[in-house]
C-alpha cells in the first residue's frame, strides 16, 4: 500500500508500478469526460485537439460559471461544483480510451468492467477510484478550467482542468488484473445466504 | 390564507440551492452513527472523507455533490390555503429555472430521445411535481429534493406473486443491493415500495428512499420489515462507495399499499449519501425553511 505523487503526463512504467490499495496524487493537468463527450469521440467519429496521451480522465461533468476569459480563468469558465459521476455507463469507451488516446489513467466512481480491467492489463492502466458525493472538497482541488473542446456538448464538453494535489485517490483496478470491485462484489456475494438466513428464509423444498 | 405565486416561486429557487448545499440533521447523524460502529479501515477512510465533504461545502458555500439531480417538489396543502393550483406548479418551475441559470448550476436535464438540454433543469414533466393534501396542519408545505442520478439508475420494480409471499420481497431487496454495489454512492438509504400498482409501488419505493432517517413505515409490519432488512444488507460487507466495509446502507425504508390478491409487487429505488432535500412552509407568520 504505497502512496504516489503523479505530474501528468504519465508513463507506461508509473502506471505499471500501480497495485490494488496503493493510492496517488495528481498534479498538472486533467481531462474531464462523460457519456455524451464518448459517444461524441467513439461513436460518432468526432475529433478533439487535445492530446490525451499518457494523461488522466475523470468521469464528470462540473457546474460552471461562464465569465470573461482572463488569466485565471483562461477558458472563459469559473470552476462552481467539480465532482465524479458513476463510471459503470462509460465502461464499453475504456478500451478506446487507453488505445486509440493514450490515456494511461481513468477517474471514477463506483468502479468499471470485466472489459477495462483487461483493458487496463493490456493496455497499461490504472482506475482510480474518487470518493463520489464529495464534490465540495474535489473543487477545492482543481486551480482552473484551462480549456474545453467539443462545447457545444456543455455540460458533457472535454474539459481540461489545472489541478493542485488532486487526491489521495484509491488505485481500484490495476494493471496487474487487481480489482478492488471484484474482491469486494465476491465477498458481498458469498455473504448473500448469510443475509438471507438473517431474514428467516429457507429454501422451500418441494412436497 | 392566500399564498402568493411570486412568494412560491422564490421559495422553489432558494430551496433547490438550499438541497445542494446543506445536508439535513438526520443524515449528517446518520453519518456518525455509521463512522462510529465502522470496522474497516478503508471504509473509515472513505466515511471520514464524506464528512469532511459536508464541512468544506459548508464552508465554502459549495455544492455537496456536482449532480444538480432531477428536481423533485412535493407539495402539501394543509388547511387554511387559497392558492392557485396551475399558477404553484408554473412558479415551481420558474424557480427551478432561475436557481439553474442565476446561480448557476449545472442543467443535468435533457430530452429523453433528442438529448437537448435547455439549461433550465426543466423539461417535459420535469421538475416532477407531486401534489397532496393534509388536515394536520395549517398552510402549505413545499419539500424539494435533487435526486442523484447515480442512485436513481439503480432502480428495479419486481412483480411478484402472492405464492413467492414475503419472501421473495425480502429476497428482492438483498439482491438489488447486490446488484446496485458501489455504483449508488454508498451507504445508501434503500427505499422500498411493496403493493399497489406498478407504477405506485416505484412511487413509494421513492418516497421510501427520501423519508428522513429515524422515522419509521406507519405500518408496523411495514416498520419490522425495515428493521429486517436494515440488519440484512448490512451483513453484505459492501461498504461505503463500494470499495468494502461495513456501512452499505443508513437504513431500508419501506413504505406500503394495499394490492390486488393476485399481486405481490415490490419496488427498490435507493438514495446515496448525499440525501439531500429541503422543505419550505409557508404560514400566516411567512415562509420558514427546513430539512
């Protein structure tokens, strides 16, 4: 269970040294994505001018004020509430994510798929999980909104953040084939009879 | 008592702003109750963060969570009250408007096949606006719930019959929690309609979830039934965001109808932990705001 600080852009080797409990903090830069941002990319074909290779992507889509672009606020947005939306609806993009982008790190909630967590091995990356619900203290993380692409989705808009100390997040899933979600979902599973016999039900054996 | 569409519409733009910042009293001690008898270390963590989440919102005048949810207003005209009904759910939905853009927050409502989001947090029947009456009180009470998408995709309606008995309800709701994991923002307040009709069941599934903590289902099977399955699911070890302990749900709230003797419906909708909801009164005095 070590604890790592990340600038991004990140390499395969860092991503690859990443193991289930471990946790890590972020600096530089983020990518902001969502369901419509990736049905944009993978399904419809679009285009963004932002690299993503080697970088990070949270699953979001923040409340904004639109104010006059300034140095502080170079996309003409002001960060308002910045937090983390379930991953499991997005699982199908991983792949695509980390093999037509780059990507080497994916931000969620809840956890993702048989699919990504292959993907993850094969691909080298990592899932990091983020406490969902804790937006107040996630904004507090983020320095600003740098840029944002493909807008005219607003908000499920590519965005880029600036980010200061973003974390400690959980590595979830690993690149090892390490998932917290499964070792927890089978535990949880395993404990069902248990729950049952709690609640007084036998199994009716026909007469 | 005339109460005023103007008065209404502010109340509905300061209490949707109100939900999204400020957790009510029940659920932040629900919170403690949770941290205290907590045995996993990972989990302590995580509830420990969802407090401090509470603090820095508090503090920082911020949003508990960036899911602006679907706007829920549950009207109840008690006694006393002259009040234009189609102009209080137009004002409800002005207000709802003017807390989207002024603030601003976050349009999370769009058309269900186009897509389009209007960023008004409005759309075709949505706020949803439900309308009751009470003899229990004077004046008019307005509660407004933002209700989290994370949690509200965790949904299921099951239309059981009368042979698979209680059983298959109490079944039902051990496996939805399973099925739900971590993807709800545990703990969670698991709701739970049993009878009615289909859709009545899902209703009361919903009221069930957003009931606050502590109360209890009016009916006392009902009530037992709560307890039950409040004990169970917590056995499950899922824990808080899904990532294992022992906090997966605050409580199972269940709310009833009378069915139909060939029925045995059963319905779960869950709210995560951030069960946010305010409410307004107005009386001859004013308008108070509350949890």
């Amino acid at each position: 269970m070590a604890h790592h600080e990340f600038t991004t852009p990140v390499t395969e080797g860092q991503v690859r040294a990443l193991r289930v409990d471990d946790t890590v903090t972020l600096r530089g830069t983020l990518y902001g994505i969502r369901d419509a941002t990736q049905i944009a990319m993978f399904d419809r074909g679009r285009k963004t001018r932002f690299d993503l290779a080697g970088h990070a992507v949270i699953h979001t889509a923040p409340n904004v004020r639109k104010v006059a672009p300034s140095p502080e606020h170079p996309a003409g947005y002001a960060p308002v509430c910045i937090g983390t939306t379930t991953s499991m609806r997005m699982e199908r993009f991983t792949r695509p994510l980390l093999a037509r982008c780059g990507v080497r790190i994916v931000i969620g909630k809840g956890g993702l798929g048989a699919a990504s967590l292959t993907a993850f091995a094969e691909l080298g990356g990592v899932y990091l999980a983020i406490i969902g619900g804790t937006a107040a203290l996630e904004t507090t993380w983020v320095e600003a909104i740098e840029d944002v692409d493909l807008d005219d989705l607003n908000p499920e808009s590519l965005w880029k953040f600036r980010i200061r100390g973003f974390g400690p997040l959980r590595v979830a899933m690993d690149s090892h084939g390490g998932s917290l979600y499964d070792s927890v979902n089978a535990g949880a599973r395993a404990k069902r009879a248990e729950a049952l016999a709690a609640l007084g039900i036998q199994r009716r054996s026909p007469d | 008592m005339h109460i005023d569409p103007q008065a209404i519409e502010d109340a509905a733009k300061e209490l949707y702003l109100r939900a999204l910042k400020e957790l009510p009293p029940d659920v932040k001690r629900g919170f403690d109750a949770l941290a205290a008898r907590e045995t996993g270390a990972t989990a302590k963590a995580v509830l420990g963060t969802m407090i401090e989440n509470i603090a820095v919102a508090e503090r920082t005048d911020n949003l508990l969570c960036q899911d602006t949810g679907i706007p829920i207003y549950n009207v109840v005209i008690g006694r006393g009250v002259d009040v234009d009904g189609p102009a209080l759910k137009a004002a409800l939905r002005r207000g709802c408007e003017r807390a989207t853009r002024e603030y601003p927050l976050r349009s999370s409502i769009v058309h269900p096949l186009t897509r389009k989001n209007e960023h008004s947090s409005c759309g075709i029947g949505v706020p949803v606006i439900h309308v009751d009456f009470s003899d229990a009180f004077e004046g008019l009470r307005i509660e407004m719930i933002p209700k989290g998408s994370g949690s509200e995709n965790n949904s299921w309606l099951k239309m059981a019959i009368p042979a698979e008995g209680v059983d298959a309800i109490r079944t039902f709701v051990v496996d939805c929690v399973l099925d739900a994991g971590g993807k709800t923002c545990p703990p969670t307040i698991v709701g739970v309609g049993v009878g009615g009709t289909a859709d009545l069941c899902v209703h009361l599934a919903k009221v069930a979830a957003t009931r606050p903590l502590g109360t209890s289902c009016a009916d006392p099977e009902g009530a037992a039934l709560e307890a039950q399955l409040s004990a169970a699911v917590n056995l499950l070890g899922i824990g808080p965001q899904g990532l294992g302990g022992d906090a997966t749900a605050f409580a199972v709230h269940v709310e009833l109808a009378a069915t139909h003797i060939t029925m045995n419906p059963v319905a779960v909708n869950m709210q995560c932990h951030s069960a946010r909801r305010a409410s307004a009164l107005f009386t001859a005095d004013g308008v108070t705001y509350g949890f």
